[in-house]
C-alpha cells in the first residue's frame, strides 16, 4: 500500500507556537489556493488560544520560503472564464490582510526565495528575518501582472523611490536589500535557525524580541542603499517613458541591464504597477491597497496579457509574449483610470469599503 501524500501545507502546535510549513519543495512550495484555507482557519483558531504565544511560518527544504503563487493552475483555468482567478486572489488577499493584522508575535523566516504570493505570507509580518540564501523579489510585471499580495503597499512604503524600482523591474533583495527596502527585519545566519526555532518554540526561550536579540547579526551593506540617491532621482520621473530616457543617459553600471530588463515587461503591467504604487501611497491601509490590487489582477487576466505573459515565461517558455499594446506610449492615461475604478459593487474585494486612492499620471497620452 503506497504512503498517503503529504499536505501541501503543514499546520500544527509545538510547544508555545502554532506552526505553518509550506510543504511543496519540489515546486519550491508555491502557495495553490488549497493552502491558503488551512492557514486561515489555524489563524483564526490560534487567535484566540491562550496556548498558542506566537505564530512561526516557515518552508520545507532549503530552496524557498515560498517561490510565489501557482500562476500555472491560474493559466490552466483561464479557458472556464476568470471565476477560479477571483476566487483564488479573494482568498489569498483576505488572509494577507489577516497577517498584516495578527494580533499575536507573527514570526516568518525568508529563507531561500521568497516571491509574490510568498511575500504577501511573510511580509506583512510582525517579525520578519532573512539569511544569506534569502532571494525576495515582486517579479510579476514580467509575466503581464502587478505587484500584488500586498506589494503595491510595501513598495508604496520602501525608502526614497526604492519601492518603484523594486516594483517595476522586478529585481531580487538579498537580506541586506530586503531590511533597506522594508521587506525584512533581522538577519539571521542560517547555520542559526535551528537554534532560532528551537528558542522560539520553548516556552522559556524568553520573549520574540530576546530570542531575536539574541541571534540576529549584522549584514554587509545594502546593494540597494549604495545606489539609493541614483534610484531616487531616476525613478521620480513623471512617466516611465522619462524614466527609460534617464537609464539610458546614465553612465551607472546597473542603468542599462536596468533599462533593457524594463524593455522585457508588460508596458501595461509597468504603467498599472507606477500607478498603484503611486496611489498606495495615499491610501490609508494595507486593505485598501489590496482592494486596489484586486481590481488589476482580475483585469489583467480577463484581458489576457497576465495568461500571455504566463504562456510566455512558464507554460511554453519561448519567451516571446506579445504584449498589448506592445509599447508604453500605447498604454494612455484613460486606460490606466479604467483598470484602477472599481469593480461594480458585488465583486469588489471589499476590504477597506469603497474609497480608492486617485491614480497618478505614469505617462501615457489621454484616449
């Protein structure tokens, strides 16, 4: 008789923590909708367990926290019409939002990669640490989509222009970058997490904030924070056309690996991303940046650039998508206001009720 297959997800308590293991190594534990169920009800149910001190979320093997959402099973649904989308996104976005709010020590350690739907599980923890294999990265302008889980808020909130660069190309954080751009908190090497678990979990190991105090270690400097001043002066631009212009008149060692790399992506998830992260920056909560979120995901998949950008990189791998439009100056003004209105009322998300911050010009020409 063969094994029973593990869970894709495994929830338990030990000593004072309840416990949530993302357990899909082979597929660096990509996060399908039928995990985010058994998160939200543990979450819910240690809420209000005396028991239960903290919260300690962390990945199988030593690849990845969680390499992001399963944007194949999006692609494979897609033929059934956007239902499977929707509900999928409803879902994994109320329990970002449910993080975000946890009351307890919520504890979520970024080994590995950590990526789209992993950051909206790890990044709007209370206690976030990384280690020297951590990879973060908001990479979905590469596959037609916008920074979402939450990401739009987060980069709304990076330091200087960090979040806009961060957003639009994509780029991976180590843990030095990962603490700059406010991603993370504490560095932790990984020869120490056992230990760190170990402390965490043992009702005398002493507060979160001991135990952290205790383990964390300096990281060299900052990629990100050296080139600080340049990405704040370029990446201000009043539209991404004037950003390429900038990249492409630098003499920076990064500025034209930079510009090409944007050259790659969506120009409508580029434009949509420079909006969203604009407008989360007015917005007054992580809920309503998702509520915001929500209405572009569904858009670009009804409008198929995020299944061209997935047939493209994951399903076919020719890497040939045919965006639409194809170039920036194509994606106006008025089409960025149509993605960012609300939905009609019955399928918005609905977190944070009705508002929606107002969308600042990304370029574009109004149609």
């Amino acid at each position: 008789m063969s094994a029973a297959p593990m869970p894709e997800v495994l929830i338990r308590r030990e000593g004072r923590a309840g416990r949530i293991t993302m357990n899909r190594p082979q597929a660096l534990n990509a996060l399908t909708h039928a995990m985010v169920a058994p998160i939200w009800d543990a979450l819910l149910a240690w809420r209000d367990d005396a028991g239960v001190e903290l919260v300690l979320l962390d990945g199988s093997g030593e690849r990845a926290l969680c390499a992001g959402g399963d944007v194949r099973a999006l692609y494979d649904s897609r033929s059934a019409g956007s239902g499977a989308a929707r509900a999928f996104w409803r879902d994994e976005y109320r329990l970002n939002a449910l993080i975000g709010r946890y009351a307890k020590p919520y504890v979520a350690i970024q080994d590995g990669i950590v990526m789209g739907g992993g950051i909206g599980l790890s990044a709007h923890a209370r206690h976030r640490i990384v280690t020297e294999r951590s990879r973060l990265a908001m990479p979905e302008t590469g596959i037609g989509l916008i920074p979402d889980v939450g990401g739009s808020w987060l980069l709304a909130h990076a330091p200087g222009e960090a979040g806009l660069y961060l957003g639009l190309t994509g780029a991976e954080m180590d843990a030095a970058d990962a603490i700059h751009a406010r991603f993370a908190d504490a560095f932790v090497p990984a020869s120490n997490l056992g230990e760190l678990k170990a402390r965490l979990l043992d009702p005398k190991g002493g507060t979160v904030g001991e135990v952290l105090g205790a383990l964390t270690q300096k990281t060299a400097r900052s990629r990100l924070a050296d080139r600080a001043a340049d990405i704040d002066r370029i990446f201000a631009a009043d539209s991404l056309e004037a950003i390429l212009l900038d990249l492409e008149h630098s003499n920076l060692d990064w500025s034209d690996a930079t510009r090409r790399a944007l050259k790659q992506k969506s120009p409508k998830a580029l434009k949509l991303t420079c909006a969203a992260i604009r407008a989360a920056r007015g917005l007054a909560s992580l809920e309503a940046a998702l509520d915001q979120e929500f209405r572009l995901a569904v858009r670009l998949f009804e409008d198929g650039e995020f299944p061209e950008g997935v047939r493209a990189l994951i399903v076919d791998k020719d890497r040939r998508p045919a965006w639409s439009p194809p170039h920036l100056a194509d994606v106006s003004d008025a089409l960025i206001r149509r993605y960012l209105a609300p939905l009609p009322a019955a399928e918005e998300l609905g977190l944070a009720g009705s508002s929606a911050g107002q969308p600042q010009a990304c370029g574009g020409d109004d149609a």
